[in-house]
C-alpha cells in the first residue's frame, strides 16, 4: 500500500512539472505573439502619420499654388471674350474646396456653354450622384479638407448602379496621368493651372459636339463608353454580358455589316410610324367635321375607328419587307 501511495505521488509530481512546462510554453508563444502585434500597430500608426504628412503637405503646396494664382489669375487660364456656347445644354458638377479654383473652372465651362454645380467636399459629391442628379461630366479635386480623397471618392462612385459619368481629375501634380488614368482609374487627367484649349479638349472627348454619338464593341472594357453614347451598339454572340447590358442595340448575328440594315429598319419605321399618325388622326378629325354637320353616320364613325386600326396595322406590315 505505502507503494502505492508513493507511486501515485510522482505520477501527480511529474504530472504538475509537465502542466507547469507547457504553460510556460504558452505564455511565451503568447509574449511573442502580443511583441510581433505590437510591432505591427507601430508600421500601422508610423504608416498613418507619413499619409497624414503627405496630405497635408501636398495640401500646403497646394493652397500656396492658388495663393499665387490670387495674385495673378491670367496664369491660370486665358478665357476668350467671345462667347463659345459649343457644349450648350451639358451640366458639370466641380468638387474643389477651394472657392477662387472653383469659380474659374465654372467661369471657363460657362463660356462654353456649360452649367456647373459647385461642391466643396467629396462626400457632396457623392452625395448628389447617389441621390439622383444628372450630369454629364464630374471634375473631382486630388485632395480635400474633409471627406474620402480623389482616388476613394471615383471608386464610390463606380460602386453606384449605373453610374457612367466621366470623372476628370484636376491637381497640382505635374506629369501624373499614368497614376491618375492607368493606375487609378480616372477617366481623364487635368493639371492645374488649367489652360483654356486643355478644357476644350478634355471636353471634346466626350460628347463634343451637338450630334448623336454611336459606338459599336463587344468587350467589357467597352461598356463605359456604350452607356455614355446617345446609342450604344454590342455583338450578341461574342460580347460580354456587361456590353450587352449596357448598349441599346444587339446584333444578334455578330456581323457589323447589320448595322447599316438595322440604320435601313429604323428609319424606315419612323417614316411607317408618322404615316400612320398622320392617317389616324386625319381620318378622326375628318370624321368628326362631318358628324358635326350631320353628314357622318354610325358606318363612317365605325370606318374611322376600326377601319383606321386594320389600314395601319396593314401600312406597318411593309416593314417587314
């Protein structure tokens, strides 16, 4: 029995020496885990302070840019006297929280005809899109007081459901528009100063004229530019999902000779619609002089209800000829 006993005392010994050597195994594994975390949040917190650095520095040089500009705005652009009103009807929305940057940018589209909201942070901007409003180009600042940034604010933008307005990034940085196109995903890049014909060419790019604007593709990187034409035209059998949503117009044989059938139908279909306008609303009114003067009966009002129907619907069978 005393045996026993002893025996059964250095299992327990041996057994409390082994608990002891693997919490000690954990507390160490555990020290090293909680050093290599803290060794992370000081990358992390260094890294933040370099951003904020930079933001601010970039800030700085930025309000000096525009502080000489104050000083002398000719450098800033060379606005023509005369009115050029080729972009007229089109609506610009300007994200700059600089107020003078601003009004000279707006002062610049007006001249070409070109209304322009005026927002003072990112998160407007955003805001406006999201709820609704219209328009035909975004021109977005790099840096703000406030709010996401240039780069964040475009990929907010880009998550909205059919969200296909141009965003043109305008900043001090000088030679940038491989970051800012290629890499960052802008649709176009504008430096400051901006110079007057550098506006007029940025805009021509998209809708610079008073005429229709149609674009044939079939890939997915053409599905920006077919919901930005007046008429977007994909291929049905080779074209990517995202084209085909995104044109008015799929040909279905994957053969672009059928666009000029399809030009052919269309107009074709107009002429048979305002034929057929014309008829119906002609022989009604005829009718109904008539019916005034007691001169049309039941047979004549039938005539110009049915009869009219059966007689366009026979006109509108000609285009499928």
């Amino acid at each position: 029995m005393l045996y026993f006993f002893i025996g059964l005392s250095i299992v327990f010994f041996v057994l409390i020496i082994i608990l002891f050597y693997k919490i000690n195994t954990y507390n160490n594994k555990l020290t090293k885990l909680n050093n290599a975390i803290s060794q992370k949040e000081s990358k992390i917190s260094f890294l933040n302070n370099e951003i904020t650095r930079i933001k601010n520095s970039a800030q700085i040089l930025e309000e000096t840019e525009f502080e000489s500009l104050k000083l002398n705005p000719f450098k800033f652009s060379e606005i023509p006297e005369k009115y050029n009103g080729k972009f007229e009807g089109k609506k610009a929305l300007i994200g700059n929280y600089d107020s003078f940057s601003s009004k000279l940018t707006r002062t610049m589209l007006m001249n070409f005809g070109i209304s322009a909201d005026i927002v003072t942070t990112d998160i407007d901007v955003y805001d406006r899109i999201k709820n609704g409003c219209k328009y035909d180009i975004i021109f977005t600042n790099n840096i703000y007081q406030k709010g996401y940034g240039g780069p964040e604010l475009l990929q907010k933008l880009r998550n909205l459901n059919n969200f296909n307005t141009p965003v043109v990034i305008h900043t001090i940085t000088k030679n940038a528009r491989k970051h800012f196109v290629d890499d960052l995903g802008f649709d176009d890049y504008l430096e400051k100063p901006i110079k007057y014909s550098e506006l007029e060419k940025e805009l021509e790019k998209y809708k610079g004229t008073n005429g229709k604007v149609a674009f044939v593709g079939d890939g997915i990187n053409d599905s920006p530019v077919l919901a930005r034409a007046d008429v977007g035209i994909s291929m049905g059998g080779v074209g990517s999902g995202s084209a085909i949503e995104a044109s008015d117009i799929v040909v279905m044989t994957d053969s672009i000779d059928r666009i000029d059938c399809a030009i052919d139908i269309s107009k074709k279909t107009s002429k048979i619609i305002k034929q057929n306008l014309i008829f119906s609303i002609g022989v009604k009114i005829v009718v109904l002089v008539l019916s005034v003067f007691g001169v049309a009966n039941m047979w004549e009002a039938v005539f110009a209800d049915v009869g009219a129907t059966l007689i366009t619907v026979l006109n509108s069978l000609r285009i499928l000829k």
